[in-house]
C-alpha cells in the first residue's frame, strides 16, 4: 500500500480495518491531550510509540490538522520504521457516529 501524508477519516476507518486484517497496527495518535469520542486514541508519547511493532501506521491529529501536517516530517524522521500519517481536518471534522460496515 502506498500511504500518503493525509487520510480521511473514512480513509482511516477503511484503511485501520484492512490493515489490521493483514497484521498493521493501526495507530490514532492524539498530539493535543483532547481524545476523540467514540475513537480509540493513544496520547503522543514518542518513548512508547517506538515500540510499537516496525511498520505499524501512525496517524496523529490535532484541532484543524495543519498542524501535524506541518509537523509531518518531524513524525517520519522521529519514527523511521514506522508509517506516519496526518488525519485530515483533525479532532474538530471527526464525525463521532461514522461506521465502516463490510460491502455486501
């Protein structure tokens, strides 16, 4: 899969479950201690995210999403063996009642 610098959160929902399903920790990573409702969020701790599993995908959010898009690079080169995405419009477009069901 070739990851981009920013997903959706429908594209993180869609993308956590097929990840998941072939072994990738999917990761939403909260940088501005104010978790998400209805979300299974982590508070950025850079010593523990390093030990998560090598190849583990890790998506950090903020208020609007500038700034862990501009944050990004510092992500990337902090945690080498890891994938690092920007969730998109960040805490305040997360739309908490948003489902991924299966496709019939």
């Amino acid at each position: 899969m070739k990851y981009p610098k920013e997903w959706t959160q429908k594209e993180f929902l869609q993308n956590k479950k097929k990840l998941e399903e072939d072994g990738i920790k999917v990761i939403l990573v909260d940088t501005i201690l104010s978790p998400i409702e209805k979300a299974d969020t982590v508070v950025y701790n850079p010593y523990e995210l390093k030990n998560e599993p090598e190849g583990s995908v890790f998506v950090f959010y903020c208020d609007s999403g500038k700034a862990t898009l501009n944050r990004l690079d510092e992500y990337r080169e902090k945690f080498p063996n890891h994938v690092c995405i920007s969730l998109k419009g960040g805490r305040g477009y997360w739309r908490k009642n948003m489902m991924v069901t299966d496709e019939l």
